[in-house]
C-alpha cells in the first residue's frame, strides 16, 4: 500500500533515496546499540555459609535487571553440603586452603566459565565461628581471606566484605529478606504493614526481627530492596537457641547442687539419664518430668531487668524490644520442629501457643518411651522437645509480648517448597548493593540470544522501517 503509493507519485528524486537510506541506517545502528547495551544477561552468585556442623556452597543465579526499583527474579541453582565445618580448622589453618579449594573447584563447575569475573564468591560464618574465641576466629577469617583473594585459587570476584562472620542480626534480617521473597512482598509492593516479621531459631540463638508499626529507638538495621527502604528492628540473642538452652539448664543445676554429683533434671523425661561433663567432674542428670520445675528454671533466663531496661520497653534483661504491633510473624527453623512434633499448628501453619503449652505440659509430664510413643518424636529429641515447648511458650508470650490466644503466628519449615534460609536474603542483600540503573525500555526487557529475543528485535526493526517508509511517503504528498 506505501509502496504502491510511494511508485504511483513517479516523482521520486535520488535525493529522497539518499535521505531514506541514511534514516534507516541510523535507526538500525540505534537500534543495535541499545539493544547491545540493553540485553539481559544473566548474572550468579556463590555463597558459602559456614554454620557449625559443615559449609554449604549454594550457587544463585538471576537475569540483569534493568532499574533497580524491580525485583531481582534470584533462584537457587545448586547446593551441596561439605563436611567437616569451616571452624574446625581452628587449630589446623594450613589444612584451610586444601578445603576451599575444593568447594571453589566445585563452584567453578556450577557457573558458566565466561561469567566467573562477573561472579561475586562470598564466604558468610555464622554460630560456629561467634561462639569461638576472638583471636581464633580472627586468624581463621583471615586464612580464608588469604584464599579466597589469590586470583591464582579461583575465577571469581573477591572483595573484602565478602568474607566475615556475620552478626546474629544479619542473619535475622537476611532470613526476613527470604521469608519476604518468597512471600512475594517485595515484587507486588505491598503496604509496608503486608512484610512479615521473622522468628527463627537455631542451635545457638534465636532472632527477632520485624518492621514496627510504632516508633524505633535502637537495633535499626537499615536497607533498600526494589527501591523501597526498610528500617527494620532486628535482635539476636546469643546462647538462647536450642542446644545452648539445654546446656544452660545442666550448668544451671550444677551450680545449685554443689558437690553434688547425681542431679535430678525437671527439663528432661523421666529414664532419660545421661552423664554430662562440667570442668574436670562428671555428673549423671535423672530426667524427673517436672515441666513447673522446668519452667522456674527456663523464666529466670528470660527475666527483665526493668532497672537497666532503657529505652523501654525490654524484652529479655535490658535488651529493648518495640512493640511486635499486628503483623504476622513467621516462626522457622527450631519454633517449626518443635510447633510440629506436638501437633499446636492447624493445617494452614497458624501456631496455637495456648495448644503448644498445654501440650508440653502434658509430654513434659511423660517418661521418656511414652512421649516418644505416643507423639511420635524420635527418644533423642524427646527430652529437648519438652524443654524447648516449654521455652518457646515463655519466649513468645512472656518475653516477646504475643498474646497467648494470638492467631498471626504461622510455623514454616518452608514457603511453597522454598527453605526459609538467610543465605537467600544475603544473597538478595549483596545484589541489591551492587546493583545499578539501566534505563531501558520495557519492550527490551528479555533475556539476550533466546530466539525471542531475536524475534522482538527482527520486529521492531521491521516496524522502524515501515513507519520510516510512510513518514517520507506522506511528507512528499503534502
Ligand atoms: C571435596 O569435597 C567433597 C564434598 O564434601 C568430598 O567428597 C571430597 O572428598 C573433597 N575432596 C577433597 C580433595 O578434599
Ligand atoms: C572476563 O572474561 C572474559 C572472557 O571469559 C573477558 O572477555 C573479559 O574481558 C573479562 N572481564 C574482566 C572484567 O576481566
Ligand atoms: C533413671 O534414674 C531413675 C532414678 O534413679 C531410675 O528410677 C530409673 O530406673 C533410671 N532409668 C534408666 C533407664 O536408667
Ligand atoms: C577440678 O578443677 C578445679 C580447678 O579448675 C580444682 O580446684 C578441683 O580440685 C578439681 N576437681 C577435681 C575433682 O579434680
Ligand atoms: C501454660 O500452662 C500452664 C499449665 O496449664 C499454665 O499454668 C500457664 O499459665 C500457661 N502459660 C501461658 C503462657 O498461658
């Protein structure tokens, strides 16, 4: 039809020609470079967390994204578990740099070799390397730093914050920036009050951490994801998760029965005695069954300070706490294991807690084989499983401040199949920091060399040309 236009006029000059010619080189020229610097590529991330018992290398990989205020579509690409724990090379460091090697190799393996300098390795410790002394855990830290920054070890990018041990709050404000993810708050930008709060519990401590609906006024943690910021109170108490509780509790009793050396334990189950070493003397604990007992011990661990408490208000000792306001909270990790062997969620994960405490009550008062059979909990963790029901209740309620009838404390071990686990959020976190604008359009926002992309791009230089075609074609008419 243009064309047919364009011929019938039969007064089209040479000039006209020329003019045409150089438009449509202009714009496929344009079109080439922004479509070069506007390509999608795909960018990865090795993580390596260091937690107590072993070093999971975990491989993420997302598309570029063009404007920082959107959300990085990050997924797990791999993950596999190394034995023995990075901390205990504490007093073998030459046998350090053998070990890492070995999970960078495998690494390398898990990234495509033309994008291991655009790759950032980072190496995050956690429980294992706070609860060492200060001077090993340096000298450790610093081992790894000598390895991981060799350009001769590995492909990858180092810088040196990526290697540390991160504090207790990070990781509770990393395990929000997963929970969050995967809750898909930051991608349908919700209202602020929509972000869940995160509770989480491991074998050495517990966080809290949780965007306020009133006022902060200390243990911020600041940060900015899809272009929103984030003032997010996070705590971590250190010796308040699962196996530090339990040890508490034995060096508790041990320090009101001196020179005692048979001691009965009200935390643990009836038949269940072990014998327990303290300094240079071992002593035999009687599992007794007695959750009140029990419970006196545990809620002198929780107490307040109300003296020291400032600002108010405090949740354990003197450590300030704003108020957990209306939000849901996610309870992972220990509160999920322990919420699910007594039964006290409903069928869509909401906890109960008035169900837990009576329940634990009710399985603290067992012997050892019958709680074991009758709620199914493997006889190892039978004895643990009542002291930390027992925990849990006190801790939510009494320190924490939930309601004991509250209806918006949901136990996960997962989302929707996805691990509830800092290293994702770490990984969003760093991402985040590295991240820059590319203002492109929406219609390039594809991932480069995929056959759509060829496709899009064939289309939009056809549509350049035809509106070029009809643009001269009229201009000549008039
Ligand atoms: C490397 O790590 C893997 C996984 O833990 C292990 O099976 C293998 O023996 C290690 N190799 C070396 C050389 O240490
Ligand atoms: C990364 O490696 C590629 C080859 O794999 C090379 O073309 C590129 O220049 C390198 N980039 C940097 C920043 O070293
Ligand atoms: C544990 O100790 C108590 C108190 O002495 C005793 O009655 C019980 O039989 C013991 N149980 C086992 C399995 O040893
Ligand atoms: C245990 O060690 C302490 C000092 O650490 C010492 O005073 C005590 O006598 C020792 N007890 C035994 C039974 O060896
Ligand atoms: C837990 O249950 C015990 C015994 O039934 C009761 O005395 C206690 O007040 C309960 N705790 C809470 C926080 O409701």
């Amino acid at each position: 039809m243009l064309q047919s236009q364009c011929s019938l006029d039969g007064d089209r000059g040479p000039v006209h020609d020329e003019e045409m010619t150089t438009y449509v080189i202009f714009s496929m020229a344009t079109l080439f470079l922004v479509d070069r610097a506007c390509a999608v590529s795909v960018r990865y991330s090795v993580m390596l967390d260091a937690g107590s018992s072993s070093t999971k290398l975990r491989v993420y990989s997302w598309p570029e994204r063009k404007s920082t205020s959107s959300t990085l579509q990050i997924t797990e690409t791999f993950s596999q578990r190394i034995k023995p724990s990075l901390s205990s090379f504490q007093d073998s460091l030459d046998l350090l740099p053998k070990y890492l090697l070995n999970i960078t190799s495998i690494a390398e393996s898990q990234v495509p070799s033309s994008s291991h300098n655009k790759t950032h390795i980072y190496l995050l410790a956690t429980a294992g390397l706070r609860f060492l002394k200060e001077e090993k855990a340096t000298a450790l830290m610093n081992m790894v730093r000598n390895v991981l920054s060799d350009k001769r070890n590995h492909g990858f990018v180092y810088s040196e914050r990526s290697v540390r041990i991160l504090s207790g709050e990070e990781e509770g404000v990393f395990a929000w920036i997963t929970a969050n993810y995967h809750n898909g708050f930051f991608s349908s930008h919700q209202s602020l009050s929509k972000a869940v709060g995160v509770l989480e519990m491991g074998g050495g401590s517990t966080q809290i951490t949780f965007l306020p609906d009133g006022p902060l006024l200390a243990h911020m943690f600041t940060l900015r994801i899809s272009g929103r910021i984030y003032n997010l109170y996070s705590h971590s108490y250190l010796n308040f998760g699962k196996d530090y509780m339990e040890r508490r509790v034995k060096d508790y009793l041990i320090q009101q029965n001196p020179q005692v050396y048979d001691i009965l334990n009200p935390c643990s189950l009836k038949n269940d005695n072990y014998s327990y070493e303290y300094g240079n003397t071992t002593v035999i604990f009687r599992g007794s069954s007695s959750p009140s007992e029990c419970l006196t011990i545990i809620s002198n661990f929780l107490r307040l300070s109300y003296d020291t408490c400032y600002p108010k208000p405090c949740a354990i000792g003197s450590i300030y706490q704003p108020s957990v306001g209306s939000d849901i909270f996610y309870a992972v990790a220990v509160f999920a294991f322990v919420a699910s062997d007594l039964k006290a969620t409903d069928s869509s994960g909401r906890l109960d807690i008035d169900k837990l405490n009576k329940t634990a009550h009710i399985y603290c008062s067992k012997t050892i084989d019958d709680a074991a059979s009758v709620y199914n909990v493997p006889p190892e963790f039978g004895s643990n499983t009542c002291m930390m029901a027992l925990y849990i209740t006190e801790l939510l309620t009494f320190s924490y401040g939930f309601p004991v009838n509250t209806k918006r404390i949901y136990s996960f071990k997962d989302i929707n199949g996805k691990s509830l686990n800092w290293p994702f959020g770490a990984v969003v976190y760093e991402a985040e920091l590295l991240a820059r604008d590319y203002p492109c359009p929406p219609f390039y926002q594809i991932n480069a060399g995929t056959s759509q992309h060829q496709l899009r791009l064939t289309l939009l230089q056809l549509l350049t040309v035809s509106v070029l075609v009809s643009v001269l074609c009229s201009t000549k008419h008039v």
